[in-house]
C-alpha cells in the first residue's frame, strides 16, 4: 500500500491487544519462514526516499505514511535501527509519519539528539484496546513532546472511560476498530458510541474504522469476515466525526512552510465514500485493482 512504511517485520507481543495480532496470523497463512517474533529490516527501508524516473519522490509533500504497521517502532530488537528511520522523517519534513505504539515508556530514551518538543511531522499515536493500557499509557502519552497525539483503540476488545484525558485537550484524534481473523473478540457498538460521544463532545476526531469479524449490537452477534463488509457497517453506523482540524506544518527542502495548495490531495473514487477510514485516509493509490 502507498501509505505504509514498514522499515521493520516482525514484533513480540507486549499486551491484550496482541494476543490474536494479524500480522502473526497473515504470516502464518502466507508461509513466512521467518517467525514472526524476529524482528528484521526490510527492503523497503529507504521508501520515503524513494524517487521515480523523473527525480520526484514517490511519496509526495503532504502525504501521510503509517510507519511499522507490522511491527513497533519502539519495539526493544529494532533500536539499532531506529536513528536511521528518525533520519530519514527528518529528511522528509514534508511528509507526515504517523507512530503507533504500545511501548510509550521506551519513547522519551529513544528520540533524535535534535527533538526538543518533536517534529512537526510526526503524528504520535499510543494504542488503548483495553481500560487497563488506557490507564498506563495515556498518562505517558501526555507528558511525552510531540506536537501530535492521538489513540488508538484497535483491536477494540472493552469499553474505556477516558473523558479526563480527553478534557485535557492534548488527544487530536481517536481511532476506533474491531479484531480480524483467528480467533477474532467481539466489538460492541455500545463501547464505540460511549468513546463517539465523548470525542463529539469535545470536538476531537474520531474514526470508526472497521467493526471488526465479530460485532456486537442490539444484543445481536454479526460474523463479518470480509473486511470491505467491516469498513461498509462502520461507515453505516455514522460514528464518525470530523471534528476540528488537525494542522501540521510541512516544509520543503530549504525550510520553507509548504502552502495548503501546493500539498498532496487525496484521490477517492466512488467506494471511499462509504469506507469508515475515509477521514483518516491517505486516499487511493490509482493502482487500477478496483
């Protein structure tokens, strides 16, 4: 996918939300010889880097990546790897790296010499799947320096009361979405409307991305496990919520701010209008398979 940046495979579970992960799951059924605890470097590294014949980066000024979507950022095993990646986000101040992480107590002992209070570019995310991770990470995320913040509550698998995190103001976004695939927990649509309510309330985005295989609903169990199925039902719930912009600054080689005009646009064709991601997306990549 154009949006993905997965400089490293591979990770070791580290809490609830890891123990039916997708990516051990989708390396299983794709024969990966390499188990999927192992963490290792991949080819596609340098993407961000990456030009096309022209010399234009294939990854344009304003896009946003989703970095490590196969592992952790801060996983422990890819610290000898990690000030390269911080690199290369540094050489590309005009692109957005969104950070997932369920490791925020390594963040602060691993940031770039010249962080201070963060990169403009840089979307810091911790997830939440349960009251528990809740409760010991966002007190984390609040005090780490990132000018960018935001949860994500994926696999989804308990209702969780974060209003006083959320009256705190530092919180830009969440992302809300059930499990998939072996051994797949429900996600109840109570859960996500409590989370909803309390992001409208406060005008925060909030993305309701997926309901997950199995969902719950009017005391009702539905089995979806057709992802494009998933994204429809969650568009259809309507709990999504714009809410107030989230603003950041880009600039080009020469540290000049990059105008709003002159950032990438993303392409939706006729199905993103009914995807639960489409106000997180990135866009389509115009690959021709739809």
């Amino acid at each position: 996918m154009h949006d993905i940046w997965n400089p490293w495979h591979g990770c070791t579970k580290k809490s609830e939300g890891c123990s039916h992960c997708y990516m051990y799951y989708l390396d299983k059924i794709h024969n990966n010889k390499i188990a999927s605890n192992e963490v290792y470097k991949t080819n596609n590294f340098n993407y961000p880097l990456q030009r096309l014949r022209n010399g234009e980066y294939k990854v344009k000024s304003g896009e946003m990546l989703r970095v490590c979507m196969t592992s952790d950022f801060f996983v422990e095993e890819a610290d000898k790897w990690r000030n390269e990646a911080w690199d290369i986000i540094r050489k590309r101040k005009d692109v957005i790296f969104f950070i997932l992480t369920k490791r925020p107590e390594r963040v602060i002992n691993h940031l770039p010499s010249d962080w201070e209070d963060g990169y403009e570019n840089v979307f810091f995310n911790v997830t939440c799947e349960n009251q528990k991770r809740a409760l010991e990470r966002l007190p984390i995320l609040e005090e780490l320096p990132f000018k960018h913040k935001g949860i994500m509550c994926a696999p989804f698998i308990e209702a969780i009361d974060i209003d006083d995190y959320l009256d705190k103001g530092f919180i830009e976004q969440v992302i809300v979405g059930g499990e998939n695939y072996d051994g797949a927990r429900a996600c109840n649509y109570e859960w996500v409307k409590s989370l909803y309510d309390s992001c409208q309330k406060r005008n925060i985005r909030f993305c309701f991305m997926e309901t997950g295989s199995v969902f719950i609903k009017d005391g009702k169990t539905y089995n979806m496990p057709n992802k494009d199925i998933q994204s429809l039902m969650a568009y259809k719930s309507g709990l999504n919520f714009k809410g107030k912009d989230i603003e950041f600054k880009l600039y080009d080689d020469f540290m000049n701010l990059i105008e709003p005009d002159e950032l990438y646009k993303p392409l939706f064709k006729d199905k993103c209008n009914s995807c639960g991601s489409k106000i997180i997306c990135n866009g389509c990549s115009n690959c021709g398979k739809c």
